[in-house]
C-alpha cells in the first residue's frame, strides 16, 4: 500500500523569499533612522533648552545686581557713561551647569521726547525716544534715564542665547545740564551703513581725561550723551571693526585742513562726526621685485603710502599709511587689509632711493 508523503514543514508554515527579506530590512532601516533621528533632535533640544536656561539665569542675575546699585553706579567701564565711582565691568566670564558663558554689559543714556529733545538734525527720530514732529527740540539735559542691556554668549560658539533690557530712572527732578553730546556716523565706501562698529572719543586735555565707547547700531550711529564740554577741538573720534578700515580724526596741521578733523564739544549742543570705513581685504596688494633682467629681488625695502588721504588741500600727499616692506626670498611683498584706493611704491635703496613716495600715485585697487 502506497504511503502518502508528508511535508517537510508541517502547520502549513513557510519562510522568507529574498525579496520579502530585503523589503523587511529596508523597513527595519528606516523605522530605526527615524527612531535615531527623533532621539537626536530630542537630546538637542533639552542640550539647547539648558543652555537657554543657563543663559537666563546668568542675565537675570547680572540685570538683578545692576537693580541693587545707585542710579550714578550704572555705569560700565569704558562706556559711554562719564563715573567718578568703581565702574561696572563691560564683560565678565562665568560658568553655569557646565558651560561657559561672557556676559556682556552695556548702559547708556536715553534722551526721551517727554520733555523735549536735542536737534539731532536728520537722525532725531532715531536718537530721541517718542519722537514726534511737534517735539520742541530744546531740551537742556538729554540725559534723561539709562538704558540697560545685558548680553549672554556661549563662550566657545560666541551664540547669543540671552538678551534683557530694562530701563533705570533717577528720582531726583531733571535739572538743566551742562554735558554735550557727540553723534558719530560710521559710512561704508558706498554709504552705506557700518553697524556694529566700536565708536571711541578720547580727549587727554581735560581732567579727567575721556576716554568713552559705544556700538554703532543698525544704521552706523553711536550717540554719546555724556560728553564734557571743551570748546577747542580737542576730541579724537575713532571706529574699529574686524574686517573694516579703522578710522579717526586728526588734528588740524598749521593751515591743513583734515578731511575728518576732531571735534570739539559744545554745551547743549550736538557735535556730528562722520567716519569712513571701507571692507578690507586679507590679500589686498602684491608687488614683485625684479632687477632689469627680470631676476627676482630679495631683502629689498620699498616705501608703501596710500589709504585715505589727510588733508583737503590738493597739493598735500599726507595719507592715512605710510611704512617700509622687504621683499621675501622670491622678490615678493604681500601686503593685506589695506585701505581700498590709491597707493604709491618707491624704491628707498641707493644709489636713486625715491623720497618717501612722490606725489603721484603708483598703484590702486578697489
């Protein structure tokens, strides 16, 4: 009698094929790349919600300690506030749940529109507070409260995770004044606006000697209402900003008139200054030196004038830079973040030096 032959697998069960197998491991994939991707983003997250904390926590702090100081305290160093006291410390660098943060400090004086204004001239809706067109521009202290704010930056990154503001008003009545005030406008070549460029007046004939910095804001102006009055132009006025020309004023030279002379600082009065500062470049010009052979120069000094020129009289070559380069081995100068405009090269070797770069220009760039 013929037996019937069973199965192999009995219950009816049966494998994977290849293709089953394949899709089964994409899937696996791709459920696991978004398991790994949500825990990722949620870790960031609570990274980033703690170092937010953090950082609040630090401005909260430094913004509660500036609140514990009398009214003529808040002042930091080297701002734009004139103090006879301790000033307070423009950054300071703590530590909080394991990180490190600078927490920077910046007061000023606000002029509010309440009772009345100084004449900014074109700038006044941006430089007094609630500024309207009936305003009468005749205020005799503009210094009406402080304007406080306190930054938070992680120290590696230098993000900002923290920014409070707040606002301190004395409680003795508003007396007339005998300050002035200094606007400073910071120009691009094009100009346009320069923000964020470090605006410093220093005067080293009075005393005590001024020595005040603030930040231009979005529009390129610092505004410095604190400003002891000298009627000579005794003033230096200077901008500063990484990958920008610096720039400043000079004093007059006999009868040389500077194209950016300094200032003087009148009673009640508003000063206005405006400074050109140029992108720069890390390779700005290269000069090759060759014999008449064509034969590379080494170790030779040249002179290098240009940048902005000083004076308004025409015939004057005084310019912003002059120095002495050598080339290199290969008969090269390099020279970077250089003012962009006109420069002239001279020869200084004997037996025909050329006398500190005549008075026509060698070389430009823009």
């Amino acid at each position: 009698m013929r037996q019937k032959r069973l199965s192999k697998y009995s219950g009816g069960q049966s494998g994977f094929s290849v293709p089953e197998l394949i899709v089964t491991i994409i899937v696996f994939a791709i459920v696991s790349v978004a398991i790994a991707t949500t825990l990722i983003a949620y870790i960031n997250s609570a990274s980033l919600a703690r170092l937010r904390a953090s950082a609040l926590s630090a401005a909260t702090q430094q913004m509660e300690y500036l609140r514990s100081l009398p009214y003529d305290g808040l002042a930091v160093a080297g701002g734009s506030i004139a103090t006879s006291g301790t000033p307070i410390p423009a950054n300071v660098t703590i530590t909080r749940s394991g990180r490190t943060f600078d927490v920077e400090t910046d007061i000023r004086y606000a002029d509010d529109a309440y009772d009345g204004c100084l004449n900014y001239g074109a700038s006044q809706a941006l430089l007094c507070r609630n500024y309207t067109a009936s305003t009468p521009l005749t205020d005799a202290n503009p210094k009406d409260y402080k304007l406080a704010t306190v930054t938070v930056r992680e120290k590696t990154s230098a993000k900002t995770y923290s920014t409070l503001s707040t606002q301190f008003t004395s409680r003795v009545a508003e007396v007339a004044g005998n300050s002035s005030a200094i606007l400073v406008s910071v120009l691009d070549g094009t100009g346009s606006p320069v923000g964020g460029a470090l605006v410093r007046i220093r005067n080293t004939t009075l005393s005590p000697q001024v020595n005040q910095t603030a930040t231009t804001d979005t529009n390129g102006i610092a505004l410095f209402l604190d400003v002891p009055v000298d009627n000579g132009k005794d003033y230096v006025v200077s901008s500063t900003k990484s990958g920008y020309s610096n720039a400043t004023t000079i004093a007059q030279s006999g009868s040389l008139i500077p194209q950016y002379p300094n200032v003087s600082a009148i009673a009640q009065q508003v000063s206005n200054v405006t400074l050109k500062s140029e992108i720069v470049s890390s390779d700005s010009l290269e000069i090759k030196l060759v014999d008449t052979a064509g034969a590379p120069l080494s170790g030779v000094s040249i002179g290098v004038k240009g940048g902005i020129k000083q004076y308004t009289n025409p015939s004057d070559t005084t310019y912003s830079q002059l120095f002495t380069v050598t080339s290199d081995g290969s008969g090269y100068v390099h020279l970077g973040s250089l003012v962009p405009g006109d420069y002239q090269v001279c020869f200084l070797a004997q037996p025909s030096p050329c006398s500190a770069c005549g008075s026509n220009p060698g070389v430009g760039f823009r």
